[in-house]
C-alpha cells in the first residue's frame, strides 16, 4: 500500500477534495455599530456595520468563495420579532447593498429565524414559556418573502418549526418568488457548539433552552424522518447541523436520499481549534483543514465555515 503514499501519486489518488467552491461564508450585520467588531469567542470572526459589507464581500469574491449566509442583529427586539421582516430592516439592506455592488458575482443566502430579533430569544412566537409552532410559521413565510424581495437567493429557515419548509415555499409561490430556493436546516440538533454564535448574533434566550424544537442529539433516525419531511415540503438543499459530531448523520443522511446535502460546522467547532490553536497546542490551520475534509468525505456538498477565508486562502497559495 506504501508505494502510492509517496510523490505526485499520492495527491493524483486522493479520493476526496475540498474545494473553495464547497463552501459557504457566515456574515453577521449588524445595525447598530460603526465599524467591525470581532467576536470575542471567534478571533478572525467580526460583526459588520452595513457601510463594511461592500469591502467584505470584496475580499470573498477575490478568493473564490461563491456563497455567504446572512445573520442580521437588529437595533431593537420585540416579542414577535418585528425588525425581522421590515423592508429597511438590517437583512434586507444587507441584501439589497450586496447585490447592487456584486449582482450574480456572490450567492446570497439569508437565515430565517426569529431568535436574532426577539426580546425573549427564542426561534418562534411564545406563550407564557411555550413556543408556538403554527402562529410562528406565517411569520416565518413573511420574513423569507421579505429577504427575497430584497434579493436573496436563497433562504435558510433555521427554526426547526414542523411545516416550515412548507409554508415558506408557498409564500414565496404565492408572492411570484418561485425561483428563490430554500436550504432548510433539516436535521438541526440542541447542541451546547452554538454558544460563540449566540455571542455573536446576540441571540441567547431569556428562559428555558432550545430543546423542545432542536434535535435530540441522542437520534439519528429522526434526522432521517426530518429530512424526507423537509425534501416533502420543497426543500432544495438540506442540512445536517452541527458537523464533527453529526458526521454519521450527514453520511447517512447522504446516502439514504441522494440529494445536495450541507453540512454547518458551527461556531463552538470554530472556537474549539482557535483556542488550542492559542495555546500553542494544535497546529490550527492544518486541523480545521482535516476537520472541512472530513465533513466532505462524509458526504457534504456544500460547508458553511468560519474558516472558509482561510481555508480559500490557503488553497489559493497552494498551501493545501
Ligand atoms: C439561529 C441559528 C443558530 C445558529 C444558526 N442559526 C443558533 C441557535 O440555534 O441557537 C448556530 C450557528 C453556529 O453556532 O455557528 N436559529
Ligand atoms: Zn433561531
């Protein structure tokens, strides 16, 4: 076996290859700053006022990635989350900025969600200490149709609501956005990696957890269940989320339905290697780059990665 791991060979028979193109790049917007801030818990990562987009998306193109994913953070919260679906609200600039300076050049995909834009934090409308499932989803169609109208291509629902991926496919029917597509974070787990995120996007909760509509981390066959739903209701693409831990589940995943499968590798996996990395532990560039590969191995067409500049940077010296 020996014979082939040595020289140009070796590269020449590599099974699997992560490509720039594979990968998605997370953009936080934030209404209320005036110049970037970087995530305390995410060093390379920052929150952007709206004037930085232009320059950011800049620098994504010049390296190849083709896709980010938006996350606004509004200047004001509310109870059913309000700020969420507004014509001049914080995505919907975002979105109407980036694609008068870039048009086709970068792919737009835009979270939907409440979490970021309610005062209580959770990913639908609450009752007392209940999260809705129905009263949220017509909310939910409203704020795809807005992101769309702005000029999203495509929407990512993130709530984990049963029936989301529906009723957001025929809002956007209804309104004439037939051509707009939806990634549905479809297998979606209650993991403890989302903490640095809610850092980021402000999104932490004021009471309970998110365990009564994320996934059980203990199932796989649920995600199964999930993902033939979410296909059902008119899912383009659907995503396994977290990654590392989930890499059986996306495999599996891959391979019961054949169709275009993301992966996110959150926040907390993110975290994880720049603080060993601080420490002098781990050599991080070379572990988040075994860690992107072997989410594509398992079966990824698509990974939205905090490390997708550097990896495309890397790829672009030839470093890897
Ligand atoms: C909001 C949302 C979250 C993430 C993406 N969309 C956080 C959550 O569900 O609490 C997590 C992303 C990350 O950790 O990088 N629904
Ligand atoms: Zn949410």
């Amino acid at each position: 076996m020996r014979r082939l791991r040595t020289g140009r060979i070796r590269e020449m028979l590599a099974e699997t290859e992560l490509r720039t193109s594979d990968l998605v790049y997370p953009l936080f917007v934030d209404e209320s700053i005036q110049s970037p801030v970087e995530v305390p818990s995410m060093p390379g990562v920052h929150r952007l006022p709206l004037d930085s987009l232009t320059g950011e998306v800049s620098e994504i193109c010049e390296l190849g990635i083709p896709a980010v994913i938006l996350f606004g953070i509004p200047s004001a919260k509310d109870r059913v989350g309000t700020h969420a679906w507004g014509r001049d609200d914080v995505v919907q600039r975002a979105v109407r900025k980036i694609k008068r300076d870039f048009g086709d050049e970068i792919y737009i995909i835009t979270d939907v969600c409440l979490c970021e834009y309610t005062d209580h934090g959770h990913c639908g409308v609450v009752e007392g200490e209940r999260i809705l499932n129905d009263p949220t989803l017509e909310i939910l169609g409203r704020i795809a149709v807005s992101h769309v109208e702005a000029g999203s291509d495509m929407v990512a629902p993130s709530g984990m609501m049963d029936g989301m991926v529906q009723a957001i496919r025929s809002s956007l029917d209804r309104e004439g956005y037939s051509d707009a597509g939806i990634i549905s974070y479809a297998a979606k787990y209650a993991s403890s990696l989302y903490g640095p995120f809610r850092d980021a996007a402000d999104s932490g909760y004021a009471f309970g957890d998110r365990s009564t509509y994320q996934m059980n981390p203990a199932n796989t066959d649920e995600a199964l269940n999930e993902v033939e739903l979410d296909l059902k209701e008119g899912a383009d693409i659907v995503m396994v989320k977290p990654a590392l831990p989930y890499l059986d589940v996306l495999y599996r995943v891959k391979e019961r339905f054949r169709v275009p499968t993301a992966a996110y590798h959150v926040s907390g996996e993110y975290s994880m290697v720049k603080a060993a990395e601080r420490l002098g532990w781990i050599d991080g560039e070379r572990v988040m780059h075994e860690m992107l590969l072997s989410i594509k191995r398992a079966g990824a067409d698509i990974i939205i990665s905090y490390a997708a500049k550097e990896f495309s940077k890397l790829a672009m010296d030839g470093s890897v």
